[in-house]
C-alpha cells in the first residue's frame, strides 16, 4: 500500500495545533475522526515544543499502518520543525509503527523577529499618521481617546520587558523563588501576609524603590525614591509629597540621615516589610495603609543566568491566598488587577508537593485560564517549592495528573530556593531572615550526607528537553538545587515564544487602534448626521420664531394723523368762511337767474370751484400746507418702520451666518430709501344738495313777485350757511360729529391714501426680508461651528485611515502561514 500522511500545522503566534489524515501522500484529506487521540490537542492553546512527543507517539501508534510507512506534513516554524525531526527520529528508532518514519516542511510562519520588526515598521507609520491623536495631541482630549491609549498601549506590548508573575498560596515560597532567582534576600517572607501588594521586581544597575499613595483628592499618585545607604529613601523628581512620605517611611525603618549601617537591600527589605504590614501595622497603620497595591522594586540582579538573556526580566511577586486568617478580597482584587494588566507575560504557579492539589491550587489555575490570553505561553511552569524538606521517596511520587496535564503537558520543576540563594551568598555570608539561615544549614548538611539529592533528576518535561550543567555552566551544588534549571526554562519561554505573543498582540493592538479609529470615523459620522437633523430642527424653530416676531411688526401711522394737521389750518377755514357770503354775492350776481334750476346747478359749480382754488388748494397744495405735512409724516413714519426692521435684525444677528448678514444688510440698505409716493389730489366733491326745498321754492317765490334784492339775500344767506356747515362739519341727530368737506377733502382722503402706499412699501420691506430668512444660508442653528468640526475631524479620520489601508493589509495578513512550494 502507498505510504499514508498526517499533517500537522501550528501557529505559533495562535498557539493552535490542527491534524489533517491521508490514506497516501497524494490523497485526499480527512479530518480525524470522532474520539481520535489526536484531538486532545486542539481547540486549546498549546506550545507543540511541550506535546511533540506525545502527538509523533500517537501518529506512529494509530496512523503508521503499513510497510511503505508514514508522511508528518509539518507547517510551522523552523525551529519547531527541526524539533519535530529530532522527536521523530527518536520514536522511529523504537520502532513501534509498522513502516518507517518521516517528515517534510510544506509551510512556515515569519519568524517572530522579521514580524516584529514589520509591526514595529507598521506602528512608526499609525504612530506618525494619527500623532494627534496620541496623549498630548490636538484631538486626543477632544475627541474619544481610545485611539491614542490603543496605539500606545503597543509600545508597553512590544517592549523588551517581559513579565514573570509568580503567583501561588500563601507561605509555598514565592518570595524566597524570586530572591533566589535575582541573588539577593530582598523580598521579605511572612507566614500570616496582612495586606495585598504586587512587587514588580525590575532589573536595574541601581536601587530604587516606587509606591502608590493617595494625593489630596484622594487619587492613588506614583513616587519614586533613590535607596542610598547614608540617607535611606530619598524622593526624585523634586517630589515635595515624595519628600514626606520618605521621611516617614525612613522613621518606620528606623533609617535616619547619616546612618549608614544599612545596606540598599536591608533598606528596600524593610520598606516592603513596612508596607505588608499595611493598616495592621502597629502606630501607623492608618499611613500605610493608604498605599496602593503595586509596588515597583529596581535592583541588580546578582549571579543569574538570566543575567545572560537581552530581554528585560521582570518579576512580579503576588500576594498569597487561600489564608483563612485574613481577609482574601484584597488579596484577590490585587492579583486580579495584575494579571488583568499583562500582555505577553509568563504564568510561573508555585506551590509545595502537599498542596499541588486542593482547591486553593485550583483556583488560581482558574484564575490563570481566565488570563491566558494574557501570557506569552499558554502553559505554565510549574514550581514545586521547598523541596530541602523531602525525602526521595516523595520526590518520586507522580504529580497528579491535574497538575502534569494542565494545558495539555506542563512543565513541573522542583527546585529548593533558600539553598540556591545561601549557594549564591557564599560562605559565612550575613542572613536577614533567620529562618532562612536555619534552612539553609539544614539543606547542606542533607546535601553533604548520603541523602544528597539532585533536584533536575525529578523534573518533568514533557518533551525530554533537559539541559545539563555544564550546557547551564554552574556549579554542582547549584545545580542539585533545581533553580538554574528554572532560570533556563524561564528563559527558554522567554527567547522562544514571548517574541511571538508581542507579534500577536502587537498586531492586535495596532489593528484595534484601526478599528477604533473606524468606529470613532463612523460615531463622529452618525453625531454629524444627528447634529445637522438637530441643527435643521433649531434652525427650523429659529425661523420659526424670527417670523413671528418679525410678523408682530408693523408700521405704525397715527390715526390722529389727518386731525393734528387740521388744526394748523383751522384758521384757513375760518377766514375763508368769513368772507363767503362776499363770495356768493358775487357768484350769484354773475349767474345767468333765467332757468332756476340750471341757475342752482351752475351756482353750486361756481361754489365748488371757489372753494377749490381759494380754500382747497390753498391750503393742500401750499409750501408748508396739508400735503406737504401729510408726507413729511408719513416719511417719518417709514423711517421709524425702518429703524425697526434695522433694530430687528441686529438683536438677532447671532442667528444669522456671515453671508445671512450681508444678504440683509443689503435688503436694509435697498429699502431704508423712503417709498416714492404717487401723487395724491385734494378734490371738493360736487355740492348740489347745498339747498332744501323750501330756501329754492322761496327763491322762486320772491323772484315771481319782483322782491329780486330779497331772494339775492335769504339765497346768499342760506347757501352759505350751509356751505359753511358742509365745510365745518356737524352733529347728526345721535349727537355723533360728522366730520366736513374740508377736513374729509383736504386731510382725512389724502392721508388714508398715502397711508395704504406706505403700508404696501412696508408689507413689501418685510417681505424682502421673509425671503432671505427662506434662505438655507442665512439662519445659523448655533451648531455650525460644532458641525464643521466634526465634518474636520471625519476627513481626518477618513484621510489618516486610507494612509495606513496598507499597513492594516499588511498587518491582517502577516502572521498567516506562508506555503513552501
């Protein structure tokens, strides 16, 4: 039969492991089937250095089936590659399959290093494009700040720092781990832990010491403090409040200026002595306990193989749990925080050989699988601590099964750390914890008797990688006790997949800070289409009330008008009335009297006309007479509607844009000129019913009987009377006055006249300035200046996006598999 084949890919930068089968090389391929043993490995984030083995022993045993033997089709990294060769070398020598053995890289994966340095590439390109929108920049206050905090969140991902968290129980030996690991007996060990604080353990040349404490508003505010043997802690940044807190902290561990007995590490040791203490410490613990949970420690790491690694190591020594003499919500809230804070971190679990099991282990495993996303490696060195205090009968016990299979195969190291750190101290070396002297003596009179033991013996790797000592370079008594083989492993993780994680959430930060960026584009579109609907609403509304007030304007003309210029003429009227008998006689002496009838018509005339010329248009057409008052009135009357109008728009100018405001300054200016008014004419009307019956049948009557000079006189007499009362006006018989001829001819007609011009003038004025408020243009929502920069800000949004379309391709694509032909 033809030789079969199972392909492995793994994505190192997902951590993801999946198998593909084939009956022969050539063939099609087939999922595993349902219960295969395969399938223990996937949809879990793996490292596939850590389950090799396992996965080749498991291919050889159910799928290497015939003589012609089997095809492992590899896509992953080199060196995983070259690690799979080795392993599967190893399982063909022990011939368990039925054919040989073999493999063939078919894909890879950029390596970690060409990858970073591509995102770091893509980073100076987002960082440069959206500079203002970085913390500092002109939009980051102003606008969502989650594009500036998401692009420089990267530079902490991308950093050459690499986190070590130790978490654990309380009293397994975490902090004597750490100070063994860094040769130095800085990080106090406590049976009862009282307070919850995060060390974060710095590699430095220098000591320094930086805590968390509460300023005036109560908001936790970051000191740092130089440690100098002669002065103890000394604030840095011109810190005034630092200043304070040092003083304090130096009267608390008794360091007082000038002493310099105590050396850096005793001064550190003791302020983080102090600040475990926290509000349980006796006389000041209402000081120190305000600090805040993490404190940041920076010294020289001494006689460390991690000293030999160019990634900065940091260590975080978390608070213990499972203590049920103190309350642990501090304790949870603090290691919570921490883990939360991580990106790229490396998960070391330290516990003892009697509680590698139990629910307080279990927890913080649930606690790690929460995080996982958080740490560079999805496994989790296992530290089984204080091992000077078995025997070897109980270093051989197997590790529950819990434990070794934890994500899929762990790492499980036994190390004994107060050994390692009395090794690294040297002989006759000075002890600031008793106790760890004592344990040290204990462990080397064990070690120096027929009980010596050597830790690495006992490890459990799941791929066999072991290191020697002489590959570790160190000393035989270091070595038995376990920790240079953690400082390997520790830095194993670190140069082999850390670099992968920063790829992986490097490339995720960038992408979401994209995708922030389009989601604040799209939030700031969505506000300019909601503004500019609120703006047309207000703008609406605004019109709305322009318009109602500019229609309670109105022209005003006193309706007095026609009689306060009648007055100035009263005496025009009365002499006219005074000499109007004279008048008469002299019309009815020149009258044809022949045809009486015709002769009262042609004498009515005469009257009409009389009065026309000599009263009419003496008084309406003269230089300072009615018309000429009438329409200095009315002028003034349009000058006041004007400056109205005027006085409208200018308290409502903030309403109006700029070209609103120009488009109305020229409709005032256009129409504030005065109306030309047509001409209006003062016209008596005719006066045929000046007479009654009986004056005309008496007339007749005198004339028949030759009393001529008589009827002259009572028909002058009675035409003018009436005359005069047509002209003056009088009471009906309700007592109501009626107003005369004159009044009616000369002011009350004319200035209803020119008074409807001026309002069709005005109506028109008001108009004009209807239809530039109709205009889109001129009225302002109070929100122009908002919309336009949001409209600003979307085509800096949609112009820095479409700069970097390249960069997020390239991105999105970078760490697929790439296909070897």
């Amino acid at each position: 039969m033809a030789k079969k084949a199972v392909r492995i890919k793994y994505d190192p930068f997902a951590c993801n492991v999946s198998f593909r089968i084939a009956q022969s090389v050539g063939g099609s391929w087939q999922e595993p089937s349902e219960g295969a043993a395969l399938l223990k490995f996937t949809n879990r984030p793996i490292l596939l250095s850590n389950c090799i083995f396992g996965i080749v022993t498991i291919i050889n045993e159910k799928y290497n089936s015939v003589m012609d033997g089997l095809e492992i089709q590899f896509s992953g990294p080199n060196d995983d590659f070259a690690l799979l060769e080795q392993v599967i070398k190893k399982v063909d020598d022990q011939q368990n399959g039925v054919g040989p053995l073999s493999c063939r890289l078919i894909g890879t994966y950029h390596t970690a290093e060409d990858a970073l340095e591509t995102i770091r590439r893509d980073y100076a390109t987002i960082k440069h494009e959206f500079m203002p929108y970085l913390p500092g920049g002109d939009y980051y206050e102003h606008t969502s700040n989650q594009i500036g905090d998401q692009i420089v969140r990267f530079e902490d991902t991308i950093s050459d720092a690499v986190p070590v968290c130790v978490v654990g129980n309380y009293s397994v030996g975490k902090s004597a781990l750490i100070n063994s690991l860094i040769g130095e007996e800085i990080l106090p060990s406590q049976v009862n832990p009282s307070t919850a604080k995060n060390v974060k353990v710095v590699r430095s040349s220098t000591y320094s010491v930086a805590v968390y404490y509460p300023d005036d508003n109560g908001d936790l505010k970051l000191h740092r403090f130089g440690v100098e043997p002669s002065l103890g802690l000394v604030a840095q940044d011109s810190d005034e409040h630092g200043s304070e807190i040092a003083a304090k902290l130096n009267e608390f561990i008794g360091c007082v200026r000038g002493d310099g007995d105590k050396r850096e590490v005793e001064i550190a040791r003791a302020v983080l002595d102090k600040l475990n203490q926290g509000k349980n410490a006796e006389l000041s613990g209402e000081f120190l306990g305000k600090f805040g949970s993490n404190v940041i420690l920076e010294m020289p790491f001494a006689d460390s193989i991690l000293e030999k690694t160019d990634s900065r190591i940091v260590f975080f020594d978390t608070p213990g749990s499972d203590n049920a003499e103190v309350n642990q919500k501090e304790h949870k809230e603090a290691l919570e925080l921490l883990l939360g804070d991580q990106t790229n971190a490396l998960p070391i679990l330290v516990t003892s050989r009697d509680r590698a099991a139990g629910d307080g282990t279990e927890a913080i495993m649930h606690m790690l699988d929460e995080h996982a996303n958080n740490f560079s490696s999805p496994s989790c060195l296992i530290v089984i601590s204080k091992c000077d205090r078995l025997a070897k009968a109980q270093l051989r016990e197997p590790v529950s099964a819990l434990t070794k299979n934890w994500h899929g195969k762990s790492i499980v190291l036994f190390v004994t750390p107060i050994g390692a750190l009395g090794v690294r101290k040297g002989e006759d070396a000075d002890w600031l914890d008793e106790s760890y002297s004592e344990f040290y003596e204990d462990w080397k009179r064990k070690q120096s008797g027929a009980h010596k033991v050597s830790l690495p013996e006992y490890n459990v790797y799941p791929c066999d990688r072991r290191v020697s000592m002489d590959e570790l370079g160190v000393s035989q008594e270091l070595y038995d006790t376990g920790i240079p083989s953690l400082e390997y492993e520790i830095q194993y993780y670190v140069e082999h997949y850390s670099k992968y994680k920063k790829c992986e959430r490097g490339r995720k930060d960038l992408l979401g800070a994209l995708a922030v960026a389009e989601s604040e584009l799209a939030e700031q579109k969505q506000q300019c289409i909601d503004k500019k609907q609120e703006a047309e609403r207000r703008k609406l509304e605004t019109r709305n009330a322009l318009l109602k007030e500019l229609d309670e304007i109105d022209i005003f003309i006193d309706p007095n008008l026609a009689s306060n210029i009648a007055t100035y003429f009263e005496d025009d009227l009365n002499s006219y009335c005074s000499k109007l008998k004279d008048a008469l006689y002299e019309i009815y002496d020149s009258s044809d009297r022949e045809n009486l009838q015709d002769f009262d018509d042609a004498i009515n005339e005469h009257i009409r006309h009389h009065c026309q010329v000599n009263l009419i248009d003496k008084v309406y057409l003269a230089a300072n007479g009615a018309k000429a008052k009438i329409l200095a009135s009315m002028a003034g009357f349009a000058e006041g509607y004007a400056r109205t109008l005027q006085t409208y728009v200018e308290k409502n100018r903030s309403h109006f844009s700029e070209i609103g405001r120009k488009q109305l300054r020229e409709c005032l200016e256009h129409n504030s000129a005065l109306p030309e008014f047509t001409e209006v004419k003062s016209v008596l009307e005719g006066i045929q019913a000046l007479f009654e019956k009986f004056a005309l049948v008496g007339h007749t009557w005198r004339m028949i009987t030759k009393k001529e000079d008589e009827a002259r006189e009572k028909l002058v007499c009675a035409k003018a009377k009436a005359f005069e009362q047509r002209l003056r006006g009088y009471d009906d018989v309700f007592g109501k006055n009626k107003p005369g001829a004159f009044f009616i001819t000369v002011f009350a007609k004319p200035v209803d006249q020119y008074a409807q011009q001026l309002r069709i003038w005005a109506d028109e004025y008001k108009q004009y300035i209807k239809d530039q408020l109709d205009t889109d243009s001129v009225i302002l929502s109070n929100m122009e200046d908002e919309i336009a920069s949001l409209d600003a800000k979307v085509d800096d949004l949609k112009t820095r996006l479409s700069k970097v379309e390249d960069v997020r391709t390239e991105l999105t694509s970078l760490l697929d598999e790439v296909a070897i032909d």
